[in-house]
C-alpha cells in the first residue's frame, strides 16, 4: 500500500525559521535508510503558508486567498510518499524519524487511494488513462532531472509512457537458464550460444526474436528463455526448450538505447512504475520483443517489454 506522510507545521516553521544542521543530517540519515528499504517514493519539505496561496471554489466561481493562514495546526510542513505493507509499518517507520521540528510536532499517515479501492467504476480503459498518465509524469520528471544530453531511458530507466494491448497466445521455442540478480549480466552469452540453433529450428513464425523471463522465485531468481515463435506442434532440436504465452493483457514499454541497458529499464518498470501506476501484475510470463531490425552485434534496434498485467 501507498502512504502520504505529512510533517504538521509549526509555528517555527510557518515563521521561516530553517532547520539546524543537525536536524538535517538526522532527517537526512533517516531518508537514506527509508530509500535502502525501498520504502521512500517521494519526499520533500514546504515553505511557510505566507509564500503560498489558496483557492476557494463556490460554484463557478474561484477566489485566490493568499498566504499566511491562522490554523497553524493544520498546515503542512513536509511530506513523504512510502510505500509499505501495512499502516502498521508506516507507523514503526514514524516512530524511528527523528522529530522534524525545533519544537513538539505531529507526523500524519494517511493510506492513498489504489485502483482497487474503486472496485468496478475504475473500468479498464479507465485504469489504462490512470497508468499512461502516471507514465507521463513520470518521464517528464526524469527529463527534468536529467543534466546531460547523453542521458536515455536506458541509462535513467525512465521510459516514454506505455501503451496497453491484449497479447495473442504464442508459444516460444528456444534456450533456457536460470539467473538471479547478479547472475542477469551473463544473459548476452545465452544469446549467442542461442544463434547456433536458430536457423534450425523448423516451424518458425515470424522473424522476430524473444526473451522471456518465467517463474520468478524467492532472492530475484527467474527463468530466461531466448527464442522465437514457433507453430503449436514444430519439433524441436535436442537442448531447446518451448515455453507457452498466454492470451493477455500487457503494459507494452519501448526500450531506447542499447540493449545492455535493458536491465535498468525492467528494474525501473517493477520498483517505480509499478507500485505507483494503479496496475497489478499477474505470475505470467514477461516478454522482451526484438525486432526485425534488431541488430544482436551493436546492440541497437527496435525493443519493447510486454509486462503482464490483471485486467
């Protein structure tokens, strides 16, 4: 679940009085060990209401009230976004933060709405809206935060917003092992070992080739196959393997840039797209999709990650 966490002003704070260097230090030890949890999302500290403002909707009318505002118990100095398993959690989390203000002060949780909490008036194209916004924002952040030209979704792992179709059934006839999070980078060598039974395999459809990570297990370990598609009931040659692709309903995101950087993009999709995106993911298969034009030697060419998700 998704928490806002909110810092109550002051009334040091609603008077502009900055915090000590060792409130800083403390808060920002704190926010290192809340990011090395995974779960810090967002966080950020406000300026007093008197540089703020307020508008007030009656009707079609709206009214700009311009800051200070009296009711220093209800404003907000700060906030955090986490993402916790339980509001048990959030609260054992607030208790470990130093306290933000100069003097006694109130730290809020509140649970953010899910998708879910909607039940059947989110519909599905309504969902998809949420997601692709979400998407956009995000890249827009990303491109914001970048400094140098240089800079790609594959180096940031910040991507263009997807797009959302339902997959055919397809079966995928290739190479298969076993990797985990360290073991990941050994991939490429699959892939070349990979090209000697390619031309061989009988049934072939399309021209395309395709990775796909299965049954994902406990310490990040997952199967990877590379292939391509075959025809239900084509033979294989001895070593290979067929791995079946459900009909399904998949958040489709192109990688740019080189494909060693394809690992940045999908830890992307799953620790900041996903929790904040309103989709849920379903234990089918992920599929990377390379294109006609990919070009195995450069690395470079047409790539997308089709990412299963719960309709």
């Amino acid at each position: 679940m998704k928490v806002i966490v909110f810092v109550k002003a002051s009334p040091e704070s609603e008077a502009g009085v900055m915090p000590t260097q060792e409130l800083l230090t403390a808060m920002g030890n704190f926010n290192e060990e809340l990011v090395k949890a995974g779960i810090m999302l967002a966080g950020e500290g406000l300026h007093p209401s008197s540089k703020g403002a307020r508008v007030r909707f009656s009707g079609s009318n709206r009214t700009v009230i311009d800051g200070p505002f009296a009711e220093t118990k209800e404003l907000v100095a700060g906030f955090w976004i986490w993402q916790v398993k339980s509001l048990d959690e959030a609260i054992a989390w607030v208790k470990r933060c130093p306290n933000p203000m100069l003097s006694d002060s109130e730290i809020e949780i509140r649970p953010i709405f899910s998708a879910e909490d909607f039940g059947e008036i989110l519909t599905p194209e309504l969902r998809d809206q949420e997601a692709r916004i979400l998407a956009a924002s995000q890249h827009l952040a990303g491109s914001a935060e970048s400094t140098t030209p240089e800079k790609s979704s594959s180096s940031t792992g910040r991507l263009d917003p997807p797009r959302f179709e339902q997959g055919s059934e397809m079966r995928i006839a290739g190479l298969s092992a076993t990797y985990d999070r360290e073991t990941r980078k050994n991939i490429p060598q699959q892939w070349d070992r990979f090209e000697t039974y390619k031309r061989s395999i009988p049934g072939q459809v399309g021209r395309s080739t395709f990775g796909v990570c299965s049954n994902f297990l406990d310490g990040c370990r997952f199967d990877y196959l590379c292939g391509v598609e075959v025809e239900p009931n084509s033979e294989l040659p001895d070593g290979l393997t067929r791995i079946r692709i459900p009909k399904q309903r998949y958040a489709v995101f192109t990688h740019r840039g080189n494909v060693s950087g394809i690992a940045a993009t999908f830890d992307y999709i799953w620790n900041q797209w996903f929790p904040s995106s309103g989709c849920l993911s379903v234990e089918t298969p992920c599929v990377e999709c390379y294109s006609e034009d990919f070009d195995a030697a450069s690395g470079r060419g047409s790539i997308e990650i089709w990412i299963p998700i719960k309709t």
